[in-house]
C-alpha cells in the first residue's frame, strides 16, 4: 500500500511537468508566431519602401531627361539624337510660345507624353510625334518606367511646368492602359525657366567693346529701328579708318549722327569677360557647356562644320571652338528660327553668306578680325565684338530687332527654378 501511494504520486508529478511544457510551448510558438508576423511586417513594409523608392528615382530620373533634352536637338521617336533634318527638337514635339514668349497650349500636343523604361542595359524610350507611346513590355513588366507631361499657361513668360509620373513597373499610371497596374507610383513637378540665350539683347547693328578698325573698307551698317534710336555702331573706343562706311539709320537722321563712339557704358566694361556677361547673363565656360550649346570644332573650312550644326540643332548655340573660314555660299538661319553663333577667333569669309541671327566674334583664337574677301555677307540681326576689333571688306549688317527678341525668348536652356519642386507618392 505504502509503495502503491509512493507511484501514485510519482505520476502525478509528471502529469504536472507535461502541463508546464505543453503551456511552454504554446508560449513559445505564441512567441515564435508573433516574431515571424513582425518580420513579415517588415519584409513588406522594406518592399514597400523599395518600390517607392524605384518610383520616385523613376520620376527624378524623368525631369533630368527633359532639361536635357529641351535643350537638344532633333530626336527620333525613340528619343535619340539624329541628323534627319525632318524631324523636329524635343522642345518642338511638345512645346509651344507666343510672341511674348509665353509657353501656351501646343494643341494636339498635349496628350503626347514621352515614355521611358529604365533596363539594366539603359533606357528605353519612346517620344511620340502623332500618337500614344510605343514600347516593348519586358517579361513581368518590372522596368521601373516615368512618364512626362508639360502644363503650359503660365502667365510668366519662359516658364512651364514639367511633371514626371514614375513606376516602380511598367503600369497603367505610367505607360498607357491596358497594362497591369503598377504598384508604386510618384509624381515630380517643378516649374522650368529659360536661361535665355541672349539675356540682354544689343541695341546697336554693331557693337564693339573697345576700339573699331575699318581698314578703309565700305561695309554697309543699318539700322531703321526707332526704340533702338537707329544707332548703327556702339563703340567703347575710337573708330578708325571709317571714311567709306555706309551708315543708314531711322529716316532724317544723318549716318554720321548714328554712331556712338567711346561709349563710357562699354569702356567701363574692363575685360571681355565683363563683356560676355553683360551680354548673355553667365560666363563664357557655362554659356559655352549649357545643354543648348552646340560645340563646333573645325580647321581650315568651316562652312560645312556650321551649316550641319544649323540644320541639325534649330534654336541652339552654336559656338565655333577657335577661327573659322567660310568659303563655300551659305544660308543660316531665319525669322522663326535665327541662329546665335559665337566664334571663338577670327571670322573669314570669301563667299556668299547670309546669317538671320547674332555673330559674337571674341579673340579666343585670333586677333578679332573679320574679314571678307568675296562674295555678298548679310548679317540680320546684330554683330558684336568682344575686344578689339577689325573689318576687312565689305559685309552689310542690317539691325533687325525681332529676330533678337526671337532668340531673347525662345533659345537657351531650360532650367529648374529654385522653390517650385513638389513631389507626390503613392502605391
């Protein structure tokens, strides 16, 4: 009896031991279900905040590619930068002004939205002329993809606003519809302004910072304009060797009374650094590297160099790196679309060239001299001189004030406007 009891509560003991483990353990795996339901938490809140991430560096990515590019030439329907003269400029795809140079709305443009995917192996994009966007869907659509949009009415002129929509896939928010949606979108918007690419127009047909040689020669300088006061040449210093120039101002008004020579607001001007400035509001190595700039380099001929320039680039700088000589007949430029070109030296022409734009000669890689030795040279528009300089021939340049307004509101390169960036995310 005695042993009976002594088992009895032997078993009893272990009875008691399974119920501690069994509760330990369902503690445990309460303990376990709670840790991994935490982690999943996490796992999806880290996926979450990955695809965000994709979308919104889709949608940065987006607003970096359309300053680039409404600062650059023509493109294809893919984007990419070609030399058919058929095809227009990014900004002329999506973009419209006024007159006073006001972005207004480009008509059948506006639902046209340039599209890219971004592969490992690069971008991959689609910038549509007449209709919706085309691009080949990769396997899953996982391509983090960015659409974009331009609002124009905004009263200040020069200035749109840009909105780039990113996906952390290729979905239906940013692509067309039809595709399966993506799970992460963000929206971009930032206001663009143009850094003009003729800041502060001259108000002379010739402006030259220092002295002015005309060499005994009988060029031919015009300008009919009243608000500019018909003045034909603004010269900070003495303007030598000018007994044959043909000066014609605003009607009544006497060539020889058309002319300002050691003009105090130029001479004060103490380098043609100072010069270039005043002229273009930036310096000539950020002037010269904007992504509306067009860098020619050339030796001997330039005429083909700049002429492919022009037809290839409509509404951009083009800047000669060094002298250039022009020997072949050419035509640059219009009213609607005229041409800024600087040449870094001297200017030689000895053929028919007719330039609807600015010539802004500085020494750079010459003395400053502009020479022409044959055929007819007609400027419409403006030349200046940054130094120094000379005129060898017979050029005529005619003061044309509308094509400096042209170039004053419509050329040069966008950029952000510092305050106006806002950004929208979302899953």
């Amino acid at each position: 009896m005695k042993h009976s009891r002594t088992m009895q509560r032997h078993h009893q003991r272990g009875a008691a031991a399974l119920l501690v483990v069994v509760v330990l353990f369902f503690i445990l795996a309460m303990v376990t279900a709670y840790a991994g339901r935490n982690l999943i938490f996490e796992q999806r809140t880290s996926i979450n905040n990955q695809r965000a991430a994709q979308a919104f560096e889709a949608a940065e990515s987006g607003i970096d590619m359309a300053i680039g590019l409404l600062g650059g030439g023509r493109i294809d329907d893919a984007c990419t930068s070609t030399v058919d003269v058929a095809q227009r400029t990014f900004r002329q795809r999506y973009l419209a002004q006024d007159a006073s140079g006001t972005f207004i709305d480009p008509g059948g443009l506006v639902n046209l939205r340039p599209t890219c995917m971004l592969l490992p192996e690069g971008a991959r994009c689609s910038c549509p002329a007449t209709t919706p966007p085309s691009l080949i869907v990769p396997v899953g659509g996982l391509a983090p993809t960015f659409q974009l949009q331009f609002l124009a009415g905004i009263a200040q002129p020069g200035v749109v606003r840009a909105i780039s929509r990113g996906c952390n896939s290729i979905g239906s928010q940013c692509y067309v519809p039809g595709v399966d949606a993506a799970d992460a979108v963000a929206q971009v918007e930032v206001l663009l302004g143009l850094n003009s690419a003729l800041a502060t127009p001259p108000g002379a047909a010739l402006t030259v910072r220092n002295t002015l040689n005309l060499t005994g020669s009988a060029p031919t300088i015009v300008n009919a304009d009243v608000p500019s006061r018909g003045t034909t040449i603004d010269a900070g210093g003495p303007i030598t060797n000018d007994a044959l120039v043909r000066l014609s101002s605003t009607p009544g008004t006497p060539g020889s009374a058309s002319v300002l020579a050691s003009d105090p607001s130029l001479s004060s001007l103490a380098s043609g650094d100072r010069m270039f400035v005043s002229l273009f509001g930036m310096d000539r190595d950020t002037y010269r590297s904007q992504p509306a700039a067009v860098q020619v380099s050339c030796a001997g001929n330039c005429a083909t160099a700049i002429a492919t320039a022009v037809s290839q680039n409509p509404g951009r700088v083009i800047w000669v790196q060094g002298s250039a000589a022009i020997d072949s007949a050419q035509v640059w430029g219009s009213n609607a679309q005229p041409v800024m070109l600087v040449v870094q030296g001297d200017f030689t022409v000895s053929n028919n060239l007719q330039l609807t734009g600015v010539l802004y000669l500085h020494g750079g890689a010459g003395t400053n001299t502009w020479t022409t030795t044959a055929g007819a040279t007609l400027i419409q528009g403006a030349v200046v001189g940054e130094g120094n300089l000379t005129i060898a021939g017979n050029p005529t340049v005619v003061f044309n004030p509308s094509v400096l307004r042209t170039i004053n509101l419509t050329q040069g390169s966008m950029v952000r406007i510092p305050g106006s960036w806002r950004d929208f995310t979302g899953s």
